[in-house]
C-alpha cells in the first residue's frame, strides 16, 4: 500500500501542479481516495513509525560499535570508506563540485531521515490531524490559500507554508534516493552522482509547482483560518 501510495501522491504534489496548477490537483486528488482504501493514513502512520524506530535503533547500534573500536585501523578504514551508507550519495555538493568528500562526518542520510521527521510530522498535522480537530475538510484549496497568502501575512505564508513544503520535497527526496542506492547496493558513484541528479531535478520541479500553486488565486474560504488557529493555539 504505502509503495503504492507515495507514486500517486509524487505526482500529484509534485507533476500535476507543473502542467496546470489551478484544477487538476484537485481532480487528481479525488481520484487517489477512490483507489485508496480507507486505512491508508493508519498504515502510513504505522509504517512511518517502525522505519524511524528502526533506524534510530541502528543509528545507536553503530554508535556502540564505533564507541568500542579504538585504533588507527579502524580511523583509516572510516576515512577511505566511500560506500553510500558512509557519505550519502556523492558526499555533500563537494563531491559533486569540487571532487569527493571521503570525510563526512555524519551520515547524510541519516541526518536526512532526522531532519525529515519533523518535517513529515507537520505535514501530517497541518494536513490531516488540525483540520480533523477543527472540523474542516481540506483539499487542494487549503494549500493554495496558504502557498498564496491568503492569510494577508506573508510570515504565514513562507513561515508555514512555501518553506516546509519546499524543505519536506528537498530533504524527502534526498532520504529516498538515498535510502533506495543503499537497498540495492550500488556503490559506483558514478550511477550514484545520476541518482544525484535525479534528486536536483525532483527539487526543481517541487520548486516550479510551489510557485505555480502560490500564484493560484483561492477562493477565500474563512474556514481555513481554523486550521491556523488550531496550529498557533489561538
């Protein structure tokens, strides 16, 4: 389910607004809850759930070995390690610039999947969790008022909306790739600085369809403040 679901909801979020920003989000989107089955958010809140347990729990486990292995062999080793699972993809945009970085101090995946936690969570919660709370059913609309502005606040407006949206496409796209490159092993990083760029081509298409959405005029619906009180406990 949850591999069926992220494709359809990519492209929806991500293509759809691309072509035509004002109506066919919204048609797209009704035709996703028609194939989706109900428990679709309880399933993708579970399984959001057991990947970041576990990846916080092999997060730990590495730290305890790294904590236990003492010696220049084990210093040498980590420093000439260029596999996926050390420096990410092509080891930050040095490796991709300016030759590369066989030094990463942190996993950049890792870093990623915990700098997308968050970002995830208020996804979900100005989504799904606040409108639910304040009795308000949102679509497409809601997400073109708040991209355009129709708060009349432009810290709302990029504080809220523009800038978590931007952030969630960038760091999420990153974990996946990243994530994917380690799932099948592939250490040329050649192939991976294509997977590279796949990601640099995922961000510039979320960016173009953030500012396609946001220049959507929206139908000013006063229900959607609701949303926003709930979420600055007003």
């Amino acid at each position: 389910m949850v591999f069926g679901y992220m494709p359809l909801h990519l492209t929806n979020t991500l293509f759809v607004p691309l072509i035509e920003p004002t109506y066919a989000p919204n048609d797209v989107l009704r035709m996703v809850r028609e194939l989706l089955p109900a428990a679709t958010d309880q399933v993708l809140v579970w399984t959001v759930g057991v990947h970041v347990a576990a990846g916080v729990a092999l997060r730990a486990m590495s730290w305890y070995r790294r904590w236990t292995r003492r010696g220049r062999r084990y210093v040498t080793r980590v420093e000439s390690d260029t596999s996926p699972r050390r420096i990410g993809l092509i080891g930050g945009l040095s490796g991709y610039f300016l030759g590369l970085n066989k030094t990463v101090r942190h996993n950049p995946h890792a870093v990623s999947g915990y700098l997308l936690v968050p970002l995830l969570a208020y996804h979900a919660a100005l989504m799904k969790w606040l409108p639910a709370r304040a009795g308000v059913d949102v679509d497409f609309d809601f997400v073109q008022w708040l991209l355009y502005g129709g708060t009349g606040s432009a810290w709302t407006r990029w504080g809220l909306g523009i800038m978590p949206l931007a952030g969630l496409v960038s760091v999420g796209a990153y974990h996946m790739f990243t994530g994917l490159v380690q799932l099948l092993r592939w250490r040329s990083l050649a192939l991976r600085r294509k997977v590279f760029n796949v990601v640099v081509g995922i961000n510039v298409v979320g960016l173009v369809s953030l500012w396609r959405l946001s220049t959507v005029r929206p139908i000013m619906n006063v229900q959607y403040h609701r949303i926003l009180q709930q979420l600055l406990w007003r």
